[in-house]
C-alpha cells in the first residue's frame, strides 16, 4: 500500500470516475486503473463497483477512503509542518468563498496576496456553504471564507470581520423616506431573496419572517437568484426591495447609495470567518491570509486583532 495508491483512490471516490480522476491525478486512466486494482487485490477486498455508472464505493470502500482522507492529510502535514516552523510562505493554496463575500472580496484578495507573495499560487474559487464545508471535509480546499458560526465538527473558525445587512428600495418607496428603517419596513410581499441554499437568505428570513413565501404568492412571478448583485437589478426593474451585504455597495454610484437604507439597533449583521480544517497547520499562511483580507475591509467591521490569532499547531497534538 503507497500514498499514491491512496490518492487515486480517494481522487475516484470524490470524482466517481476513473478517467477523471486519472486526469485530475495527472496519470493516465490505465495506470491508475491498475494500482487501484493492484491495492483491491493485496488487501482482498472490492472499493468500488464498476458496473455503476457513475462509479459507485462500496460499503467496506466507504470506509477505506475515510480513512485514505485522514492517512492522506496526516502525511501533508509533515511538509507544511517544516514550511511553518521555518516560516516559509510558498507553493499553493486552495480557498473558497460563499456567492455573497466571493464577487466582492476575491478579486482584489487575489491581486493584493499575489503581488505581496509571487511565490504562492493561490487558487480560489466560489462555493456555497454546503459545498464549502463538504470541499474542506474532503481535503479538497484548504481555507474557506464563510459566513459564521457553523457548529460543524473538525472544522475551526477564524472570525475576521462582522458585516452589517442593508436594505435596498425601489425608487419612490415610502421607507426611502427614514433615515434608518426597520425589519417592518421590508415588506414580505415584495421582497427579492437568495436562492435556497445561500445562508444569507435565512439571516434574511429571520429578520423578517418565516412566512415569506405565503405573502409572496399573490405575486405575478417570483424570481430567486444566488447573486446579489441581479437581486439588486430586480428591484430597479420590477421595484420592491431587497436586502444586501454592505461590501456589495461599496463601489455602488452615487443614485444607488440614495436608495440604501441601514437598519435601526439592533442592526443586522452577519460574521464572517476563514474556516479551516482542524488538522490544518500552516499558521503562518493562514495568518498572511487572514491579514490581506482584512486589509480590504473597513476598520469599523474587522474583528479585534487580539481575538483572531492563529495559534500555532504544535507537533505534539500530530
């Protein structure tokens, strides 16, 4: 049994496919196909049944490969281990945000830790929650930007920032009136959501009410969208309101800042973290990370330095 062997197996039980896996293993699909054969045949047993399409893992496979995934990160931590000790930032790094945060937050993130640091490769992408949690548990990414907390176990939370919620009307609704508005002021039946799946629709829901969907069934359409920015558009098309993360206003012109709205105390807000898995070791990237992001964030939202240090792993807890 080789560590490669573990890796083509656990590449096949996440992709359920041989000849995706081959390519995302950078072999081709027979030899992988053949060490994975080659490791069925010395511990007796079947991992997967390939008379489904796609590939499914068996019951004793299932098994295997949850253990593959801990052996796997166990031995990756060796590298980042020396790499941490020795304070050396290089090689890649794999991170996720949520549709609310990623749009708004990524681009600039990419830029700014790239240039400080040429030596990294960071690879990020955008995932929901769900997806997110599910990538980290794998082994898939490395770090996630979410929003928090989550109660998941065997991940850890970094708070970084606590971004206010605000709503945002149509032209000529009677609540552009106020100064601040309340979570009255957002009419069920006409407001804009998240698509299922998104958590900020729930932290909307729970500001307002758990019986939207009722108030909006009088409605000639409706319309779910997992980006914010076309909720925005809907209500300048079809009028109504919606409620937006305030980094998404941040480069808004000056008309469409007119039409924001802050809430009233207890204002809105929601925490966001970076999330790591908890055998995660490689303090001083994270840390790097950690601050580059909080550069892009207004000072009032950022979380208290002193209450997100990434403490350093040490080898006795290996």
């Amino acid at each position: 049994m080789t560590i490669t062997q573990l890796e083509y197996v656990v590449a096949v039980a996440t992709y359920h496919s041989f000849v995706a896996a081959a390519e995302k293993c950078f072999v081709t699909q027979p030899t992988l196909s053949m060490q994975i054969q080659k490791l069925e045949d010395e511990m007796g047993v079947r991992l997967f049944d390939r008379t489904k399409h796609p590939i499914a893992v068996t019951e004793v496979g299932d098994l295997i490969v949850a253990q593959a995934r801990v052996v796997l990160a166990e031995a990756g931590r060796i590298g980042e281990i020396i790499q941490d000790h020795q304070n050396l930032l290089s090689g890649s790094f794999r991170i996720a945000a949520i549709p609310t945060v990623a749009p708004f937050l990524l681009p600039r993130l990419l830029e700014d830790f790239t240039a400080a640091h040429p030596e990294i490769q960071l690879k990020a992408s955008e995932l929901e929650t769900a997806h997110a949690i599910r990538a980290l548990h794998n082994g898939e990414i490395d770090a996630a930007i979410l929003s928090t907390p989550l109660e998941e176990n065997n991940l850890k939370e970094y708070p970084l920032f606590y971004e206010p919620l605000v709503a945002y009307f149509a032209e000529g609704e009677p609540a552009l009136k106020k100064r601040l508005v309340a979570p009255e002021d957002v009419e069920l039946d006409r407001i804009w959501l998240l698509s299922e799946g998104n958590c900020m629709r729930n932290q909307v829901l729970d500001l307002c009410s758990d019986q939207v969907q009722k108030q909006q069934s009088s409605r000639p359409y409706q319309y779910e969208s997992s980006n914010v920015d076309t909720l925005r558009k809907m209500v300048d098309r079809a009028g109504g309101l919606t409620v937006l993360p305030e980094l998404s206003t941040h480069d808004f012109p000056e008309d469409l800042m007119e039409r924001i709205r802050y809430f009233e105390e207890p204002q809105p807000v929601r925490e966001i973290s970076i999330v790591t898995a908890d055998h995660f070791v490689r303090a001083s990237m994270l840390q790097s990370l950690m601050d580059a992001v909080l550069n892009l964030i207004p000072e009032p939202m950022r979380v208290q330095k002193k209450n997100r240090k990434v403490l350093r792993i040490q080898s006795a807890r290996l």
